[in-house]
C-alpha cells in the first residue's frame, strides 16, 4: 500500500514538473512570437478559406517593417476586440488610387506604378469603387483578395501600425498539400 502511495505522488509529481515546464515554454512563445488564428468570411479567397487554420508570426514586425503583399492579421480600427486578415497594399507615406478597376501607387520617393498583383491573385481584381488616400506616417493600406466580398481600408479606411499583430507565417489546416475539399451548403 505504502509503494502504491509513493508511486502515485512520483507521478503526481513528475505531472506537475512537466506542466510547469510546458508554461515556461509554451506561454512566452504563444503570448510573443506565434499566434493561432481561424480565418473567418470569404474577404480572402481563394489565398485563404474560412475554417482555414494559420500560425501569424508576431515577432517579425518589430525588427523590420511590413512590406506590400504580406498577409497581416489585425485588430479592426473600429472596434479593436475584432480581428481582421487582409493583404498589405499600401505603405506609410504613399498615396493609392484605384481607378478602372486599377491599383496605383504613388510613393513618397520613387516614380508612381500600377500595382501587379499577379503573384497572389490569379486573376485581376474586380473593384467597382474609386478610391484615393494619402497614407499618414503610420498607417497601412490593406484589402482582401477577394475584392468584391472584402470590408477593408476602401470602406473604413488604412491600417494604423499599431493594430497590427503580425504577419501569416503558415497554414497548418488544411495543409497546402492537401487538395482543397471545401462544400457549399444551401
């Protein structure tokens, strides 16, 4: 009775040493560096489904600034307790229009270009709305892929820095290799 009792508690006790070692790893890493997130909506197809499951790397931005084309996840200007995924399309400083369907940046030093899109959208982007913003120091300049379905900066406006939690690093579900089995329910 008495080797039963001991082998209980050793196991107790070994649960507890693993659990603690587990917060003292896992805790930094999730409230520092990686962050789990479930796309919501349709705002980003076909790049990413909703039910998709991502890892957003919150570590990367405070080495370096955003560039045009990542994948931010973001509290929403509006109502900070909401998060939002969008593309980066604008910079701080710049100023874009779109027009005829048309993305055009004008850069604080450098010649003014249509924005080429083909690396994460197979086809041109189908936006209706006319839009010209004069981005401040700080903000950013955000839309979904999937321009017709997307609440972004053409409705509400850029991006302040600080909303921003990080970058898409990866989607774990489904992975990538996987064929996509999505189904549509009427």
């Amino acid at each position: 009775m008495l080797k039963a009792l001991k082998e209980i508690l050793a196991f107790i006790l070994e649960l507890i040493k693993i659990s603690l070692v587990a917060l003292v790893i896992v805790v930094p890493i999730r409230m520092f560096i990686f962050q789990p997130f479930i796309v919501k909506g349709a705002s980003m197809e076909p790049n990413y489904r909703s039910g998709d499951y991502l890892i957003i790397d919150e570590l990367t931005y405070r080495f370096r600034e955003p560039k045009r084309g990542e994948v931010i996840v973001f509290r929403f200007p509006n109502n900070p307790s909401q998060f939002y995924i969008k593309r980066i399309i604008g910079l701080p400083g710049e100023r874009i229009e779109i027009k005829k369907g048309k993305i055009f940046i004008y850069p604080k030093d450098g010649l003014p270009f249509e924005l080429d899109e083909r690396d994460y959208l197979e086809e041109s982007s189908k936006i209706l709305r006319e839009v010209k913003v004069e981005l401040k120091a700080d903000e950013y300049f955000v839309l979904g892929d999937n321009r017709e379905f997307s609440s972004d900066s053409r409705v509400w406006g850029p991006v302040p820095k600080k909303y921003i939690i990080g970058r898409v690093l990866i989607r774990l579900w489904p992975p990538p290799f996987l064929p996509k089995l999505y189904f549509k329910v009427i």
